[in-house]
C-alpha cells in the first residue's frame, strides 16, 4: 500500500513504497524538499498519513506511536537541546528518559567525538551540538537508528568517526535509516537507497548492482547503433543527434563485461568515455527527471509492503 502526505494542496509524499529488513543500511537520497524528512517522521508517528499506511517493527505508528518510539531513537535534521543545560546534564537527562538509554555508551560517543561535555549548550559552537546530539542518539542500543543529516557541520575526522558508528550498529543486528547529501558518505555505508524526487520514489538500488554498472559516452559519425538481442538485458542505450551531424552515444551497462566491451569494440566509436556508474550518476540523472524501473530489491513487485521496517 502506498504511503502519502497532503498539505491542503500541496503533496509532500505520494504512493511512496520502501521496505527497510533488519540489518540494513538504507539510504535516503533527496534534494531538499524531495519528501526525505516527511517520510521519516510518518515512520516515527509524527505526522500521519493522508493515504496508505506503515510499519515500523512490525507495529502500527498511527496506531501505537509511543511502541514505535521505545525501540527507535532519531535524530532529527534540527536536533534543540536544552540551551540552560551543560552537555552531561544532557546525556543523563536523556539517558534517563530512554527506556533504553545507556549514560556509559553516551559518554563514550561523546569521548570519542572529542566533545567537552562540560560547556554548556548555549555556549556550544554548532559542530559541538551535533555532536552532543550524536552522542544522546548513539547511546540507547535501539534495534532501529534513524538519522537526517548525522554528520552535517561536521570535521573530516569527526564524519568519519560517526559513519565508523553507524556500521558498527549494523554490524550488532541493528537496522539504520540514513538520510544525507554526502553521496560518499551513503555510497561507503549503505547497502540500500531509495531517492526521492517531488515527493515521489523515483528509483531504489541495491549498492552491490550499482557497482556492478557502468556508464560510457563516445561520439560516432556512423547510422544508428542497434543493440544485438543477446545484450539487451544488459545494456541501455540513448543516442542524441549533435549539430555537427555526429551521433552521441550513452551506454549503461549491467553484469558481465565481457561481451559487452567487444560490442563496443566493434563500433566505430571516437572520445570514448568509460567509468563507473556511481550514486553521483544516478542522482543527477534522478535530479534531471530521468525515470527508473522501482521493482522490489529482492525482485517480486508486489511483495513490497509501504515503508516497512522490519524487526
């Protein structure tokens, strides 16, 4: 069923369908406005949603939101912390607020983040914040973590200590939603993404069939290439008429190459091109409006269940 969120007229999420299993990485890939942050607090019980529904832990958050927030902790885009407080007046008030709040493990975060907990959090600079946040969030050890934005204002060193964070939590059976702008940093972590575009799925991915593609460009002076049948699950092809009378040539790539690239070896080709398709390639083509298939990732169209979280 397709999850969705109406504004008055103005659609924020519509017939959105994701399912998250236990112990993975999912990304969420968006520009902003794309309906990221919407989708996340329909997950929490937040919001509710104008149309579909979904399950977090195999529990209803319409339904039960308190039972959805005891096994989760988030960390939001905008994480306020209490300004009068000191940083370990904020571990411990939290700590203790959490069912399943861990003071050692949050003090432990914040020694490895280089935070001193002794500054109170009007006096903090913004990188200091997001590091108090990171260190209330990554305390609890939740089965689900969701993130917006964890490593935003951020040092180098300190993001790669938090992404080191986040995959030693999948490494422990957790399950992590992480949602950024850093396309380095989900193309390092996740093993699963899902980008959204105007509110709507426009693609999702398994990591391991993305680096597994590869995208060429080349110009040819010759008629239109046709694509032999043996290679047309493998290979997508789009050519564009230049003003000089030559032909651009984009080829995608899936699977073995092999035959591929004696194909290619055949064709009169010039300012040949070959690299990787990486996340940079399909954002900017999701970004530009081009369309995907967005079948399930385990293959069965209709076993996807809206925004599922499994247990």
């Amino acid at each position: 069923m397709r999850l969705s969120k109406r504004y008055g007229d103005f659609d924020a999420l519509t017939d959105c369908t994701v399912r998250v299993h236990r112990g993975d990485i999912f990304g969420l890939l968006g520009p902003n406005g794309a309906g990221k942050t919407t989708l996340i607090r329909l997950l929490l019980g937040y919001l509710h949603p104008t149309g579909g529904q979904c399950r977090v832990l195999g529990v209803d958050p319409v339904a039960d939101s308190v039972a959805v927030r005891q096994h989760v902790t988030y960390l939001p885009g905008d994480a306020r912390l209490p300004r009068h407080m000191r940083g370990d007046g904020v571990l411990k008030f939290f700590a203790e607020m959490h069912p399943l709040g861990d003071l050692d493990r949050s003090r432990e975060v914040a020694e490895s983040l280089e935070l001193n907990t002794k500054t109170r959090v009007a006096f903090m600079s913004t990188g200091m914040r997001q590091k108090l946040a990171l260190s209330v969030v990554l305390g609890p050890q939740t089965p689900l973590l969701i993130l917006d934005e964890p490593t935003a204002n951020l040092d180098p060193t300190v993001r790669a200590t938090v992404l080191r964070f986040v995959v030693e939590a999948r490494d422990a059976g957790r399950t992590v939603m992480l949602s950024s702008h850093v396309l380095s940093e989900i193309e390092d972590t996740c093993n699963r993404v899902a980008f959204l575009r105007h509110g709507r799925l426009a693609h999702q991915l398994l990591m391991s069939d993305l680096f597994q593609r590869h995208r060429m460009t080349a110009i040819t002076s010759d008629e239109p290439i046709d694509v032999p049948s043996s290679l047309t699950d493998q290979v997508s092809l789009h050519t564009h008429r230049t003003s000089s009378g030559n032909t651009r040539v984009q080829i995608d790539t899936a699977g073995d190459l092999g035959p591929i690239l004696t194909w290619i070896d055949s064709l009169r080709l010039k300012n040949i091109r070959f690299e990787p398709f990486g996340l940079r390639t399909v954002y900017d083509a999701v970004h530009d409006g081009e369309t995907f298939d967005c079948s399930d990732f385990d293959g069965n169209d209709a076993a996807i269940e809206t925004a599922e979280v499994s247990s």
